[in-house]
C-alpha cells in the first residue's frame, strides 16, 4: 500500500510504495503531502501532546525499496 505512514513506536514518519510494517499507521495515500497536510490529518487521532513529540521528518528510504 502505498503512502506516508506513522509509526507510533520510533514517532517518526515514513514514505512507502511498498508494504509498511507492522503497527504503521497510514496517515495518507498521497507521497507529495506536505507535513502540515499530515500533521492536520495526526491531530484527528494524536493529542496535541503527541504530536508535539513527532519526528517530522518524512523518511524516504523506503522509496526505494
């Protein structure tokens, strides 16, 4: 499934085209979105707390993959 996923145990975000792992959670289909896009979809099921300790980097390694 392709798409940017949040994964809850590292707080970090990562691009995918691929399979995500296990426990990631798709935050959105779209690979373009920009992190204020991500982080207005995150506020709908992350408290305010939570997001603030977000890596808001998105990992683009496993663009590759």
């Amino acid at each position: 499934m392709t798409g940017i996923f949040y994964d809850p145990k590292s707080r970090r975000l990562h691009a995918v085209v691929t399979c995500p792992e296990s426990g990631w959670l798709l935050v959105t289909h779209n690979l373009d979105a920009g992190l204020y896009h991500c982080r207005r979809i995150m506020r709908e099921w992350l408290s305010p707390e939570d997001l603030f300790l977000v890596e808001w980097t998105i990992d683009r390694e496993r663009l590759s993959a």
